[in-house]
C-alpha cells in the first residue's frame, strides 16, 4: 500500500471558503427571522431554510476541498453513504437552530446543546463524506487530532453563536460578519483536523469496479455541479429573505402611517397628508378646514364595558365616518377616542353643513353584541389660512376648538376662536373668584319647573346653581363648573346647593307650598365618602321627608358601576329619588342603566331640539320612551320650546317635561308667584 499525500490547489480552496463564508452568512441571516415571526408554520420555515442552507454549505464545502486529494485511480462515489452525509447534517443544524431560537432570549442551556448538535453535523459530513469516497483507500486515524477537529467545530460553533446572540434581533449588525466568518472558521478547522488525522493508502494499479449505488464523476463535473447547486440554493434563500424582508417593510409602513385598530390613517399619515394639501391650497388661494372630533364621555364605555367592546365601537365608529364623511375629506384617527379630518377647497359654510352632517352620523345608535349604543361626538373646526399657515397650528387651534364645544355641552361644533388679553383674564378672574365666591354669598339657586305636559300643572322644580361675580355678573354654570372640578370647590359648592335647597323646600313648606326640588349632583360630590352624611344630615336638620329631595347625577356614574350602585342603594334606602341627567349624551344603554336603582332618566335636550326635523332623532325619542317605560323608568324631556314637541311627547308616551316654553330658570320669588298661581300645595 502507498500512502496518499495531499496537494492543495488554491484556487479550489478559495472557492470553497468563499462558498462557505457566504453560506455561513445567508445561513445567520435566515436564522435571525425566526425570531420575527409569530407563527409556527414561519418559524418551521426559516429554520428548515437555514439548515438546508448550512447542510448544503458544509457538503459543498467538504467536497470541494476534496478535489485537493490526488490519486492515479479513479475516484469512486458511494451515493447512499453521501446522501447521509447531507441529510444528517442538515438534520443536526435545524436541531442545533432549534435549540438555538427556542426561547425568546439566548442563554448558556440553549446555546451548549445547539453548539454540540451543530458541531456533530460538521464532523459527521467530513467523516462520512470522505468515508463515501470509495476507492481502493485504506484509512489509519490519529485519534488525538480526531478530538480535536471536534472540539474546534463545537467550539468555536459556539464562539459564533455567541457573537451572534447579540444582535440576532436587529435587521443587521456589524457582529454578523465576524459571526459567520468564525462559523465559517470552524467549518474549516474542523475539516483541515480531520484530514490531518486520517493516513490514508491505496494499493497501486489495482484496478476497481463500482458496485451497486457507487459511481464515478469527474473532477471538473463535481465542481461545476456543487458551483450550481449553491448558486440556486443561495439564490432561492437570498430571493425569499428578500421577499420576507419587502412584506416586512410594508408592513412596518402601513403600521407608520395607520391606525392598527380601525385601518384608516393614524396621525403621522394625516400629518404628512395635510402638509401636502397646505402647498396646494396656498397656491390655488383656496380655503382649508381641519375637524377635530372627540366621542363625549367614551372613558365611560371602557370603564364599564371593557376596551374590547371600546375598540369595537371605535371600529364601527370609524366605519360610519368612512362612509359619509364628505367626498373630499381625508379621516384620521388621532388617537384613543380622537377622529380628526380636513376638507380642502372649501368655505366657512360649506364646513358648518359638514359638521352638521358629522353630527348627525351619532344619531343612529351603534350595534354591538345584539345592543344599541348611543354616543355623540364634539367637533372642533380651524380654518386655514385664518386660523393657521402650518400643520401643527392648524391641528392645535381646531383641538382646542374641541374643547370649547365640549364646554358647551357636548354634541355640538365650535369653531376656533383666538383667545385675546380678555379672554384670559376672565378666565384668571373666574379660577379666582370661585375661591371666594361661597364666602361672599356670590351664589344663587334658580328654578325651573317640571310639569305634567297634558295639564301643564306644575309637579317640581330643578334646582339650578347662578353665579352672580361682582364684576363679570352672571356666570353660566357651563363656564364655571369644569374649573371647579378640577381646582377642588366643586364639592364644597355641591354642599351649599343641596342645603340651600332643603332649606327652601322647608321655607316654602311653612308657607304651604308643597312640591319636591331636584338637585343636580357632580361625579365628584357623588363619590365624596361624606356624601350620604350629608343628605342625612340635611334632611335631619330641616326636619325634611325625603320624598321632597330628588337627586340627578349624570352618566358618568357607569365609570364606576359597583360603587354607583352601593351609593344608590344608599340613597333609596334613606328614601330618595334618583335621576339621570341629559340621558343619551354619553353612555347611553337602557339595558346597563335598567342594573342601577334609578327611578328617572331625563331625556336631553339636545334630542329634542332635533327630533321634529331629523326622522332619525325622532325615532330614537320614541325608543327611549317606549324602552325607559318598559323597564319602569320614570320620564322627563328637557329642553321643550314649542307646543309641537310637547305634543308629540305627550302622544308618545312621555309625560312630564321642563323647558322655556312652561317657563325659563327664574329666581326663588318668581317661582313663588308661578307656584302661588298654579296653587300647588
């Protein structure tokens, strides 16, 4: 026997390493998307990709170093020992990447056993892919060198993988290259160990004949076969990172520019689209309308409901806008409850009708889950270029437009106004003034009755709070309440109103006037820990029966509903009645109100302002009427003005309602004289 010396051909070697770096670094590549996907069927995928990859890498890799190996025979090629070769080895990578990518952060327990697997599959395709050369070879081993072609291959698989765990959930890092270069390293020293450690012979001129599965293949043939094969399996991973990397940044684009939630624009595509709609309309000298649109009162429909059926509401909400917004408006969502739109080419009139229109979409009630959902919107409008030259001005001042219209009592559109010295003085005076104002007795209480809308017969009076300051004069509750929610004297006025109310009710009462005062009670005061403390006391300092006093409290009270229901039940139990107040203008479920001991839901007076000229408003009265008598909810309309919309209550089924056409809010002696007359005693 003749021992075999190899003879390396350089120019073989180098395209065997540039093979191998390249596939190293594909390989890495493929295996980063695994962390990026969300199903089972992609995870499968890249990591079947990236063993494929590296198994075709490592065989092409092996074989074409082999041409290096010189011999006067015929090489001979055993397919089914190759065949396991490759299979093998791809086998032990995607165990080696699975070990590696299964948990969402790489420790020491998942990268050793992927380090082992991996570094199996490299000696396993040396060994036996050499072993699958038959030829008339006899093979000795240096068992020393053999342990340590192992050990290189673990190791540094697992220098590799360290460097790559890194930043294996970046898009690219510069730790990738050096990554697949020691990958690639070891591949190499792995396979220059194993060679070193085999002494191989052949016997000379004996002349051997493939069996059954063994074939020859000529050198050249073997490259340019290998050279392919890479080519096309490099080529279909690098097009399908390509295209997994093209669907991901339309994704990442269509997650920048809109709303997750709903699918329509989110506030950055709105942004950029504004900008553009500025250039054209300052060039054309044309007018431009930015609407900012909130949902009244939506945090109570989270709160009670759940945000799943608030993200549902959005949605639908979202819908109905889509589909009748004005043709030429682009519809946002700016965030939470928030919708804002522009129109372009347009006027102060036309944008009145479109904020109408809006308006008049919160009409219909909204279905979820087999149940109506009522909500209103506030909208506030800026116009350019009068109230803004710019994206941020425009977006800011039809925001604050917004608020305005909230203070204005939901439900309803202001245009932006700009805040002159004025302005913000009043605005000092009254933040101010409500400090001192209970103390100098600037407060007073108005009434105005609730009649019986057949006979006109007085049955009750609302209590309504005035603030006469000393130098604005009467101060509309609409512009002073909200500041004093937020500086803290709500609560204390609350406690002057429900006494001063009392005392009335006993005053009037010594004078043989016998009727109830309803008192309007904030969120506030409601959940005051001293609130049921006060209406016992009161009423025990008066010497007052309770069926004279009537509480109304607003819808909010469905942010908290268990807390609500306890205080309520309280109330009953002392033997008070209570209401809720411009029913329909936030959470609006008769079904989720019917759980709650209330004893009367006023209608707003929004609805019935509308309901003789809008089908739509008339029909939701109606509903609310029928639906609030079915469940034994006493009935109040707000807000009447003519004797047609009393007599369309009255044939409804409403019977008892309040507003300027029976009598404005007047001072405690004017409704003394109605009540003297009326003789209600």
């Amino acid at each position: 026997m003749v021992e075999i010396t190899f003879v390396y051909n350089y120019s073989i070697v180098l395209i065997s390493s540039v093979i191998s770096i390249f596939s190293c670094f594909i390989t890495l590549d493929l295996l980063r998307r695994v962390h990026r996907v969300k199903t089972k069927k992609m995870r499968k995928l890249w990591l079947t990709a990236s063993a494929l990859t590296m198994g075709i890498s490592l065989w092409s890799m092996h074989f074409i170093s082999s041409l290096s190996l010189k011999s006067e025979n015929e090489v001979i090629y055993n397919g089914p020992i190759l065949l396991f070769s490759l299979c093998a080895t791809m086998a032990l990578s995607y165990a080696a990447f699975y070990f590696f990518t299964f948990k969402k952060e790489t420790t020491f327990s998942t990268l050793a056993p992927a380090s082992v697997l991996l570094g199996t599959g490299i000696i396993i395709m040396h060994y036996s892919g050499t072993y699958g050369i038959v030829t008339n070879l006899f093979i000795e081993y240096n068992y020393l060198l053999v342990v340590i072609s192992i050990a290189s291959a673990i190791g540094l698989s697992f220098i590799s993988g360290s460097l790559f765990t890194k930043t294996i959930k970046e898009t690219f890092s510069l730790f990738h290259i050096p990554a697949a270069l020691i990958l690639s390293l070891g591949v190499y020293t792995a396979y220059y160990f194993a060679m070193k450690s085999m002494t191989i012979y052949v016997i000379p001129h004996q002349v051997v004949q493939p069996k059954n599965w063994e074939f020859f293949i000529g050198t050249n043939s073997i490259l340019i076969g290998i050279v392919i094969i890479n080519i096309i399996i490099i080529s279909l991973m690098h097009t399908l990172s390509l295209r997994e990397r093209r669907t991901h940044e339309t994704k990442m684009h269509y997650m920048a520019y809109y709303d997750q939630l709903t699918g329509i624009p989110n506030r950055m595509k709105f942004q950029n689209t504004l900008q553009g709609a500025i250039m054209r309309n300052e060039k054309k000298n044309q007018q431009l309308a930015v609407m900012f649109l909130d949902l009244d009162r939506f945090k109570v429909i989270n709160d009670v409901l759940g945000h799943q059926l608030g993200d549902q509401l959005l949605i639908k909400v979202s819908e109905r806008l889509i589909e009748k917004a004005p043709l030429n408006a682009l519809l946002a969502r700016y965030g939470g409850d928030e919708f804002i739109l522009f129109i372009e080419n347009t006027d102060e009139s036309k944008v009145k009708k479109a904020a109408e229109q809006l308006l008049g979409l919160f009409v219909e009630p909204f279905i979820m889950n087999e149940k109506e959902f009522f909500t209103t919107v506030s909208i506030g409008i800026s116009i350019y270029p009068d109230d803004g030259k710019d994206v941020g001005t425009l977006m800011k001042n039809a925001y604050k437009a917004m608020h305005l219209a909230q203070k204005s009592g939901y439900n309803n559109f202001q245009f932006f106004v700009r805040e002159d010295d004025e302005f913000h003085d009043r605005k000092i005076k009254i933040e101010h003034g409500l400090k001192k104002a209970l103390r100098n007795n600037e407060f007073e209480l108005y009434y105005q009755p609730q009649v019986h809308l057949k006979s006109k017969r007085i049955i009750g009076v609302e209590a309504l709070l005035r603030w006469k300051h000393p130098e604005l004069g009467i101060i509309s509750p609409y512009e002073f309440i909200p500041v004093a929610e937020t500086n803290g004297m709500i609560i204390p006025i609350g406690k002057w109103v429900i006494r001063e109310a009392c005392k009335q009710i006993k005053l009037w009462q010594s004078t043989g006037i016998r009727i109830k005062i309803a008192v309007n009670v904030s969120a506030l005061q409601f959940e005051d820990q001293q609130f049921i403390e006060l209406i016992n006391e009161t009423l025990s300092q008066n010497l007052l029966p309770p069926k004279y006093l009537e509480l109304e409290i607003t819808e909010s009270v469905m942010q908290k509903i268990n807390q609500s229901f306890a205080i309520i039940s309280k109330l009953k139990n002392i033997g008070i009645k209570v209401s809720i107040d411009d029913f329909g203008t936030g959470y609006s479920s008769l079904s989720v109100l019917s759980s709650l001991p209330i004893d009367v839901i006023k209608i707003d007076k929004s609805f019935i302002q509308k309901m003789m000229t809008n089908a739509n408003t008339a029909s939701l009265v109606k509903t609310i009427i029928e639906m609030g008598s079915n469940l034994n909810f006493g009935l109040i309309a707000e807000g009447i003005e003519t004797e047609e919309q009393a007599n369309f209550l009255i044939l409804n089924g409403c019977q008892i309602g309040q507003g300027y056409l029976y009598s404005p809010p007047v001072t405690k002696e004017e409704i003394e004289k109605l009540l003297h007359k009326e003789n209600v005693i």
